[in-house]
C-alpha cells in the first residue's frame, strides 16, 4: 500500500507587477498527489466494491515534469475513487490539453482539498467497522 502524506490545502497564486509570486508546482507536489489517490484506492477497496483506477506510473524527478495527461489521469482517479466511495460534490473534474493552461493552484486546493476529505471519511468508516469476534463455543486451549 502506497503511503499516505499530508495534503497541501493553502495553495497561493498572486502576480504582482506581472510576475507571478505564488506558489509552484514540482514533481514532489505531483507524487503526493498521485500517491495519496494510490493510498485512498487500496483502502477503498477493502471497504467497498473493487474496482480499478489509471496507472499513472513511477514517482516524478527532479528532472521530471507532469504532463497534461498524466494531470487528467489524476483527476479521472480522484473522480473514480469518489463515485466509487461516498459519491460527494468535489467540484467539476478538469481536462488539461498539451500547450495550453496547466492545473493552477485554484485547482490544486480543490484537488487535495478532495482527497484530504475522502481520507478522512473513508479513513473514519474503516475505524468504525464493527466486527463481531465469534469462537463458535470453542475455548482458546481447544485446537
């Protein structure tokens, strides 16, 4: 199972003098994303119904760079997961096309903000699991 890593949920963008000064999106924000889809799907699917969601490959580099497919991917999977799961309003699923706006940091709070809510949901239903220990009037000695 992939590992869970704390969402960034205060995504920032301002230009100031037409100079963009907010926050930027690298390789390690596109693996805690992709990895923590990774994470929600293989606890959802020992919760609810299997069913699958897009390979989006090995983790980023540095001297890697998402590309608009590789971003559509992860919102089809957190878009999968959900309908999947809890079926909630997480805002419009986004298609990014090559050489024209990429995913800003609108989007990107919307992402995480999303995938933070499912954790905490699905994360809340696994805990709250009750399971009924039977021992079908065997003692603990008796095998």
């Amino acid at each position: 199972m992939a590992t869970w890593e704390t969402p960034k949920t205060d995504w920032y963008g301002a230009t100031a003098g037409g100079v963009y000064t907010g926050d930027r999106f690298n390789y390690t924000d596109y693996n805690r994303i992709k990895n923590n889809l990774i994470y929600l799907h293989d606890l959802a699917i020992t919760l609810y119904d299997d069913f699958d969601i897009e390979d989006v490959g090995d983790d980023k580099t540095v001297a890697d760079y998402p590309y608009a497919d590789e971003i559509n991917a992860i919102e089809q999977n957190l878009e999968t997961i959900n309908k999947n799961t809890l079926s909630q309003s997480y805002g419009d699923t986004k298609t990014y096309t090559a050489n024209d706006a990429f995913i800003n940091y609108t989007e990107l709070n919307r992402l995480e903000k999303a995938t933070l809510d499912l954790y905490d949901k699905i994360t809340n239903t696994a805990n709250g699991r009750r399971t009924l220990e039977l021992n079908f009037g065997f003692k603990s000695g008796d095998f």
